[in-house]
C-alpha cells in the first residue's frame, strides 16, 4: 500500500479497511518539497495539515530581528501545520519550511472534513493526533521552562536522533534554546 508511513500512523490507533485506506489517501495531495520551501508563512492562514513521508521541516517563528527560532522540527510520521489557524481560518504567528529535502501529503480543511464524513474513524484518529500533539507542546512548554541545554540535548539524541542527520546545528540549537556556538561547546563538552 502506498504511503505506508500514513498507514502505520493511522492503524497504531485505528482500524481502517483496505477500500476506507484507499479511499482515504485520495483526500491527500504528495508534494515532493526541496530544501528551504515554504509550506506555510506567518500572516497567512494555515491552508494544510502536513504529514511528514521523510525528510524534516522546521515549524518555527521569527523574532523582532527577523532570526528563526524553531519551536518544533517534524520527521517521518509526524504531523505539521497550525491547528488553530487550519480550522479557524485566521492568520497564524508561525512558518513551516523544509529544512531539508521532503516528502509531505497535504490535506486542506474541505478534503478533511469530507474524510471525517466518509470514513467517520478518521475523525477519531485526528482526535488521537491532535492530544499527540497537545502532548508534544506541553512537553516542549515544560522543556523550555524547567531543563537545561544539556539535559534538551540529551533527550532529543536519546528520541529523535534523525534530527541529527537531518537539520543543521543552528536549527537544532534554535530547538534547544541556544546559540549555535553554545551548542558546539555543549557537544565538545559530552565527549
């Protein structure tokens, strides 16, 4: 079946058939996305859900100088996009852009709707997705709150060492909360 990445995604919380998983995938559109592409821009609304097939793409706001800082960074499997922006329609404060070669499948608000109407347990695995995702930014939250760069470093390498292979050191020290420079001595440092 093809785009097994989604596959997996949706039967490690729901049961779907073979025709509801065909069915399904016609509501997604693939684009091949290339290094430094926009998916999504501050001010404007946020037109698709992005699950990420491979590569990385970096959710990430701009400060008052107009430098990235990386609230999130998607790999294979994971969702992008801004919830509230997506289903409210309003403008959102955040980019998303392709931090490295990708494979995405988009969904615009009317196909997920329809999908929700057509294939009603796609609407239960959304629901799945999104406290997935609430999880992940309460984490990010207490993360930023409450860790070190050390201990941030730590866990990202130990869950997500993809990211490594993926992004560069300045995005991953924008992930962590620190200058790309702290973070090369942070790594000299651990070994």
């Amino acid at each position: 079946m093809k785009f097994k990445e989604l596959v997996e995604s949706i039967s490690a919380h729901i049961s779907l058939s073979a025709v509801e998983y065909e069915t399904l995938l016609q509501f997604f559109v693939y684009k091949k996305v290339s290094k430094n592409e926009m998916l999504m821009q501050e001010g404007d609304v946020c037109r698709y859900g992005v699950f990420v097939l491979n590569g990385c793409i970096s959710y990430y706001t701009l400060d008052k100088n107009g430098d990235e800082k990386v609230v999130d960074l998607g790999t294979k499997g994971w969702w992008m996009g801004d919830a509230a922006s997506y289903w409210q329609e309003v403008p959102t404060s955040y980019n998303l852009k392709a931090i490295a070669e990708s494979e995405v499948l988009l969904i615009d608000k009317k196909a997920t709707e329809r999908a929700f109407s057509e294939i009603p347990a796609y609407l239960r695995y959304h629901f799945f997705m999104l406290l997935a995702y609430r999880d992940r930014t309460d984490h990010l939250l207490q993360e930023s709150l409450h860790e070190q760069a050390e201990n941030k470093y730590k866990v990202l390498l130990a869950t997500r060492p993809e990211i490594f292979q993926l992004a560069s050191l300045a995005d991953i020290a924008s992930l962590i909360g620190v200058t790309p420079q702290s973070l090369s001595r942070l790594r000299h440092n651990m070994h």
